[in-house]
C-alpha cells in the first residue's frame, strides 16, 4: 500500500468492507486516529451520520416511482447515540422507539410525537403516559397492553393513536412471539372501550429480509385494513416494520469463496478452534440463518421495488393496493439505514502465542463491543500504523482477543494474516458499525467501562451527549 500508515490485515480468506469516503478519510489520517483514542479511551465509537440521508432516500425515492407514500421511521436501538435523532430529524425522518428512555431523549431533542411510533415490547405505564401525551403511536402487541393504553387514555382529552401488530396466520410465514392474529385483535378490540382509543394503523415486523415474506404478511394487512375500516376505525397507514436489507462487503465472490473454504477446510485453518460459524451441512457453503448475510442482493431501494411491484389483493400491485386506499406506507429500518454511519477503532495491547503456539493480538476492547446477534462479525478490520507505533513484528496469521477472562471469547473468530506485522500502537478499525454492532450488546462486565462515542460536527469529532445522559 502507497500510504504507510495503513498496513496489510485480511482474512486468510478475505471479506473486505465496504467503506465511506468520510471513513477512508480518517483511516488516512493515522494522527487523528491515534489522537482520539487517547482523548476517549479504547475502543472509541466514531460516527458520522451523512449516509443515513441518503439511505432513507432510496426507499423513499424507490417508493414514491411506484405511487407509494413512504414514511421512514428510524430504529433508534440500532444506535443509541442521539446524534442519530438529529441526523433522522434534518432528513425529515421519523424514529421508533423501544424504550421510556429512547422515546424521553426523542422528545427533549424536539421531535415530534407525530414523527414517533413506539414498538417497545413491554410498555410501562410511564411509557405509554408520555406517548399518549406526546401523540405518538404506540403498536400494541397484545390484548393486555389494549387493555392498558384504553385505561390510560379514557378521560383524557387527546385520543391515544395505536397501531395493532399483527402476527401473520398466513402457513408461509414462521411463527412469532409478537403481535396477534387478526381474529385475535378483533375479539380484543370487541371487549374493550375504545372511546379514548384510535386505530390508526396495522404494524408487523417480520425476521429475516425475505420480500416474498414481506409481501404475503402485507396482502393480509391490506384485506384486514379493509375490514377494520368498515368497522369504523380510521386507518391511515401500513407499516413494514424494518429488516430492509444491505449488504457489507462488495465482491460478492469473496462470500462465497469464504463458506466454500470453511466448508472444505479440513486443516481447521479458518477460524478458531475450527469453528464452523453455524454451517451445520458439511455440504453446505451457505451461512447459517444465525448469522447476518454480509453480502446479499438486492438491497434497499430495489429491495423495496420488488415488494412493491408484487401481485397485491385486488388486480394490480401492492403499491396500487396501498394507493387505492391512500394508505401511507411505513417502514422502521435500523441497519440499512445506518449503512456507512460507523466505524471502532482499537488500540493493540500486546501480541502472543497460545500455549499451543497459535499466535494472538491483544485489543483495548471486549467482544461485545463488536458483536450483533450473528455468529460473528464477518468482516476484514482495516489496520492503521501511526507514526510512533513501536517496531512491528514479523508477518504471521492469528486472531484479535479482548478483555473478557473467558477462554472461547474471541473479537473475530477468523484467522486474519497480518502481512505487515504488528507492532504496539497499532490501530484496528472495524468498518461499517454503525447499525448493532457497537451498542445493541454492549456490556460494562468486569466493569469496564462502556466505549465513548464521538460524532461528527461541525467543528470535526465532538462527543455525543448520550454518555452524557446515561
Ligand atoms: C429491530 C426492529 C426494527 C429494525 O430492524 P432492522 O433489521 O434494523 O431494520 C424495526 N422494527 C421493530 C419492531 C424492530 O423490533
């Protein structure tokens, strides 16, 4: 590489991620990467939000080409930092929150409760007090909760808006524990006082990024929505819930070379201890559903278009189904719209060899603070070398290790090759962590502290005010 301050770190068998120009541009800056770990602490959570615009608006655009009226809800657990509120609020986004707190710090920040729908799946009396004040919607998921919100909203002078999550009754689609069946929600509605009550919306969010699925659980909202405005309820909007997928790596052959290597690889060379990352089939060389499909298409904008062109319920499309009956469209993405918004740098600790002699690189980090629900974080760090980085080692092949005092815990669990060495003050940089990976499991066990986040302003990096607040 031509800069010497970026040095080689791939996999054995390589996954690179797809960057931003904003995070290129700091990665070639190994002083500005090395001055902000001294100034927070290792691992520091740097985020610039420009992309979320953008990614909103390929839905929006993808939407509005087919007649559609797309409202945008950003997932707010996806990213904590309020940075994320702002960003969603000067693209003329909504939010949706899962908590008394995310919907708390929305509303201090100034957004609108009309631009707030909340999807937590247990809801406090407090929480469903501040978001009928705030005129939210509130997504009811179960008849006990109905029962709740019309309590809370009788006597009132402003009308809880609700929308009912329904769990699709459609074979095609795997159970879930959230929502209820139709005829469920039409027993519940049947039961209690609606008088404070009104249904504005059907809500569902569905595992998986499947669009097929997508569109059979959108059919039954459509012919439900049908019957639930003969019944007087004055429905306005649809809404998708999120999964909207992305993809993390360019080459698409580099994904599939990866779990056609791990399928083969006999001499355990790949990953740790031989971990097989849920390829269950030794035939197999497709990831398990237990991990995130780092390379996928189609995604977003053209995801969307494939929903919508659909077959719908009367002659034509979904989207003329929804336009027939001037419904909104919602959606509540997470990831995909913080596609390109993240990046963790690390500090190296120390490099070693395992009592079995296979190689280590110690990072200022634990696992949880790149970790999602997925087996693991499939892709390639990037490796900075600053100028007063300590003599670099030898080339060799091994793996990134943490903080936490257990054996199986790893940072990456494939085997990288360090083409360049390590030395002390190195840099790793995870790429695109935006979405998850830096806070929905993140753990202060062993009491180490949780990683700062920084936010791109307008005068350069500041801290975002949520380690403030918490
Ligand atoms: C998690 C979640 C989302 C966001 O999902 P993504 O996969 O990040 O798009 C949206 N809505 C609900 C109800 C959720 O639970």
């Amino acid at each position: 590489m031509a800069d010497p301050t970026q040095v080689a770190c791939e996999g054995v068998l390589p996954l690179t991620a797809r960057t931003e120009r904003w995070m290129e541009d700091l990665l070639g800056d190994s002083q500005q990467c090395a001055s902000l770990l001294s100034e927070h602490g290792s691992p520091v959570n740097i985020l610039d939000f420009s992309p979320l615009a953008r990614n909103a608006a390929e839905l929006i655009d993808a939407a509005r080409e087919q007649g559609v009226n797309l409202g945008v809800y950003v997932a707010r657990k996806a990213n904590k930092a309020l940075g994320l509120v702002r960003a969603a609020t000067a693209a003329g986004l909504g939010l949706d929150v899962a908590s008394l707190a995310e919907l708390r710090q929305c509303l201090d920040l100034g957004v609108a409760g009309d631009n707030i729908i909340v999807t937590a799946a247990v809801k406090s009396r407090a929480l469903i007090n501040l978001a009928i004040e705030a005129g939210a919607v509130i997504s009811l998921d179960n008849s006990d909760e109905l029962y709740d919100v019309a309590l809370a909203a009788s006597g009132r002078e402003t009308s809880a808006r609700v929308a009912l999550r329904l769990a699709s009754s459609d074979p095609a689609i795997p159970p879930t524990r959230f929502g209820l069946g139709a005829e469920g929600w039409n027993r519940a509605l049947a039961e209690v006082d609606l008088d404070g009550l009104r249904v504005e919306g059907i809500h569902f969010h569905l595992n998986g990024y499947s669009a097929d699925e997508r569109v059979v659980v959108l059919r039954e909202a459509l012919r439900w929505t049908d019957r639930l405005r003969a019944g007087g309820h004055p429905l306005r909007f649809v809404d998708m819930g999120g999964g909207i997928p992305m993809s993390y790596l360019e080459q698409p052959a580099q994904w599939s070379t990866f779990w056609q290597g791990l399928a083969e690889d006999a001499s355990e060379n790949l990953t740790w201890r031989g971990d097989r990352l849920g390829l269950t089939d030794p035939d197999a060389s497709r990831p398990s559903s237990s991990l995130y499909p780092y390379w996928q298409r189609p995604v977003r904008g053209q995801w969307l278009l494939d929903v919508l062109r659909a077959p719908g319920v009367d002659q034509g499309s979904i989207a003329d189904d929804l336009a027939a009956r001037d419904l909104e469209l919602r959606c509540e993405p997470g990831r995909s719209v913080l596609d390109g918004c993240g990046m963790t740098l690390a500090h190296v600790a120390f490099r070693k060899t395992t009592s079995d002699s296979i190689p280590l690189v110690g990072l200022h980090m634990n696992r949880t603070q790149v970790r999602s629900t997925s087996v693991d974080f499939l892709l390639d760090p990037r490796w900075v070398r600053p100028a007063d980085a300590g003599v670099p080692s030898a080339p060799f092949d091994g793996f990134l290790v943490g903080a936490y005092c257990v054996e199986d815990e790893l940072i990456l669990r494939r085997r990288l090759r360090f083409g360049d060495g390590v030395a002390r003050g190195d840099i790793a940089a995870f790429v695109n962590t935006g979405g998850y990976l830096m806070h929905i499991l993140e753990s202060a066990s062993h009491q180490l502290p949780l990683a700062v986040n920084v936010v791109r302003g307008d005068g350069g990096w500041v801290r975002d005010e949520i380690d403030m607040t918490l």
